[in-house]
C-alpha cells in the first residue's frame, strides 16, 4: 500500500510541479479513480439532462401534440326559436291598374311578400348594412348581413386591431374546430381556418383541443360540459355572459340557450366595469399578445387582437390595460381568449396582425360570415 | 447496476414532475396536472420511486453489518 509520506518524496516533488491542473503543488494529486469518477458524474448528468427531455416531449406528444378524437357524443342544443326573429310588416301600395299601351287591357303588378326577414336585428342596425351590394376596402366589409370595420391602434408600446361587427343573424357569428373534428391536438392555421370558411373576420379561440376539460359549446352543439376556469357563453338571442366557475351551471345555461361557449379567460369585466389587476382568476397578467371578444348588445360584438412580445413594435397588454380598452370602447361583458403566440387575427383571408415568431396552430377560430344560400 | 437505473429513473421522473408543476402554476391554461398523462406518469412515479427504496432497504443492512464487523477488528488486523 502507498504511503502518504511518498508524496512528499523527491520522484512526487517534481510531478508535483510540473502538474498541468494549476493546483498548489503542496495538494495531492486527484487520483485517476476521482477524475474518472468526476467524468461519470458529468457523463449521468448529461444523460439525466438528455432523459428529462426526452420525457417532457413525449408527455407533450401524448398530452396535447397527437391528435385524438373526442369521445363524449356530442348534443345538440335546441336552436333559434322563430320567435326571436323580427318579421318585419312592409306596408305594401294597392295594386296598381297599369294602362298598356299594346291592348289597352289592365295589367295587375306581382303583389310584394307581406313580411321581410330582418333578421334578428336586421332592423334595429338597418343602417349598418346595405341593400344588397358588397362594399369592401382594405379594413372594411359591408353587406346586407355584415358590417364589419378594423382599426389599428397604437398606443404605450402597444399595437392590437379592434374588429368592430354588427350582423343580421346569430347565424353570421360562427365558430370553427381545426379539420372539422372535435377532439385534443387537431389544429390549424388561423389564416387557413378563416380561409377555408369564407370568414370575413376570424379571431383564434380558446384552444380548447390543448386541454381535455372546459366547457365547448359550437354553434349550438355541445361537445364538452366539464368546468374550467372562467366561461363565456353566447345565447341563442345573441347576448353574451361571463361565468366564474363558482357561479357556473351547466344546467341553468342550457336553459338559457346557449349557443356557443368557450374555456379559457379570464372574464374582462364585471357588471360592466373595468377590472383591475388583482382581482383577475389568472396568473398571466404581465403585457402579452392577446385575443379577446367583447359585447356591446345583441348582433353588436368585437374582436380584438393585442400584439407583443416584439420589442420596438408592440410588447403587449396587460389584462388590466385590456379590459379598460373593452370599457372605453363601450363594451358590456368582455373575455380573454388563447394570447401569446396563438393569437391571430385574419381579414378577408390575410393575417391582419403580425404574429408573434410567425404565429402557432390552434384548435379553432371565432369568425363572421355570409350565410350560405 | 439496476439499483442505479432506477435511481436515475427516480431523478428524471422528479424533475419532469417539478417542471410541470413550475409550467401549471404559472399557466394552467394547458392543464399538465389534469389530464390522464400526468396520472400515468404519476404511477410510473410511484413504481420507480418505490423500487428505489426497496433496492436501497435490501442494500443498506449489509453494509451496516460490514461496517460493524470492520469496527469489531482489533487496530492491528486492520489493513
């Protein structure tokens, strides 16, 4: 056995001072078994490192990546009653006795229909649409069923796109799932969603395929009744509702009609004030890229969509600076959909926004469109 | 040589768990705590950190045993 004493021989004296590893030569030399189990060390930490990633994209594939088809069968709510549609009495002239010129015998013009569809609230915006004619510009869309104008706004470091809308019908607000399927890690681009659905405007949603739980309620068809968070629920007469997952039942709300329903929030506003920061039921409240839908009335809605997380061009909102841009704009109720990356706004078939590192794939789109036929 | 995989196993699983745990309290949006995934892995959790601790139960009474016929020998049968 060696001797510690060998150390301070004359033979471990000159190995000593020519070490290359810098140490005092008074120190004894690491032996080759604490080196060699220094490079294992690293070696298994390394590996450990390289395991641990490994295991977090595989839980990702398997929590939200591949895609799996909902399970739950799907219900379908009741829909728009005929009662909530206005039937609007045209006084309609006498019949004209119209001389020819030809025989000289009368000729009775087509009587008119006696009632014309308005809409649900073809009547109370009648000067927001047109007669029949499409009117389009760079930010603007008008139809008989559609008005629709988005305004840039900058502000405080700040850009985002306000989509004011009014339409006829609940029927040109519309929601869309990504490949038409309801169920987790089906998605879509924004653009090509809105595109592929004749969308004058879209908005992302609330992503619900990235979670297995919240409500899901699609154009009057619900898929998922679990609560998650804040909910927003739009009715069949075309108002819209935030629910805090206290005040949430699924039961009372079907009652009510919904018609849509997403999971995601937080809710905006209360009782139709602005919040402050504090007192919204989530953590992400630092400027963020956002999306978010607001209601001023029935038939009357907005998008809005905040950019951010791009220095020298927008850094984003915070849900307070957001909620008291609903509240300026005259909004009542207002709720917070999937921001960061996942927010995108597209306009007659262009990304309006410039999204964050290009933008993300989600599980749906909120958008406005002609009906069709 | 298993003894060591499983705990190395216990490490990984542990800090896939902690960043989970890091992910969902700033943003439980994405519901990493509440899917079926999470309570797989928290199974596996359970099996690998209960090997763990069998190996090491099973390991540790011999070597206290060595330790204590090492101490029992007299000063000069000690090499």
């Amino acid at each position: 056995m060696k001797n510690n004493n060998d150390l301070f021989s004359p033979e471990s004296k000159h190995e000593s001072a020519s070490r290359s590893d810098g140490a005092h030569p008074s120190q004894p030399k690491r032996s080759h078994g604490s080196r060699g189990r220094l490079k294992r060390i690293i070696l298994f930490t390394i590996i450990d490192l390289l395991l641990i990633g490994i295991g977090l994209i595989v839980f990702a594939l398997f929590h939200h990546a591949i895609p799996k088809q909902g399970t739950t069968e799907a219900i379908e709510l009741p829909a728009v009653t005929p009662t909530q549609t206005e039937q609007v009495a045209v006084v309609t002239p006498e019949p004209e006795i119209q001389p020819t010129q030809t025989d000289g015998e009368a000729t009775q013009t087509p009587s008119p229909t006696p009632f014309v569809d308005q809409g649900m609230w073809g009547e109370k915006f009648a000067d927001k649409f047109t007669d029949g004619e499409v009117i389009s510009t760079d930010n603007t869309y008008q139809s008989e069923d559609i008005n629709v104008t988005i305004t840039k706004v900058e502000e405080n470091s700040a850009t985002y796109y306000i989509a004011d809308i009014y339409v006829r019908d609940i029927d040109n607000f519309k929601t869309m799932m990504a490949q038409d399927t309801f169920g987790t890690g089906f998605t879509e681009k924004t653009v090509d969603m809105a595109t592929n659905s004749n969308a004058i405007v879209a908005i992302s949603g609330d992503n619900y395929g990235a979670r297995n739980f919240g409500i899901v309620i699609r154009n009057g068809v619900l898929y998922r009744d679990n609560i998650f968070e804040d909910v927003l629920i739009m009715n069949n007469d075309g108002s819209m509702e935030t629910f805090s997952p206290d005040d949430f039942d699924i039961n009372t709300i079907l009652q009510n009609g919904a018609w849509q329903g997403w999971s995601f929030g937080p809710l905006l506003m209360t009782d139709g004030q602005p919040m402050v920061k504090g007192t919204f039921n989530s953590n992400v409240n630092p400027r963020n890229p956002r999306s978010a839908v607001g209601y001023f009335e029935p038939g009357h809605y907005c998008f809005i969509l905040v950019d951010g997380r791009q220095s020298g061009y927008s850094d984003g909102l915070t849900l307070e600076d957001l909620s008291k841009v609903f509240y300026d704009l005259g909004c009542t109720v207002a709720y917070n959909l999937d921001g960061g990356q996942t927010a995108v706004m597209a306009f007659m078939d262009a990304e309006t926004n410039i999204p964050y590192e290009g933008g993300r794939k989600t599980s749906d789109i909120l958008y406005i469109a002609e009906n069709e036929g | 040589m298993i003894k060591k995989i499983f705990a190395h196993l216990t490490i990984v699983i542990t800090v896939i768990m902690v960043v989970l745990l890091v992910i969902d309290s700033v943003n439980d949006a994405m519901g990493f705590l509440r899917g079926a995934e999470f309570k797989t892995l928290l199974i596996i959790y359970c099996v690998v950190a209960l090997l763990t601790a069998v190996f090491y139960i099973v390991s540790v009474p011999r070597k206290r045993g060595r330790y204590v016929r090492v101490a029992k020998k007299k000063p000069h049968e000690i090499d």
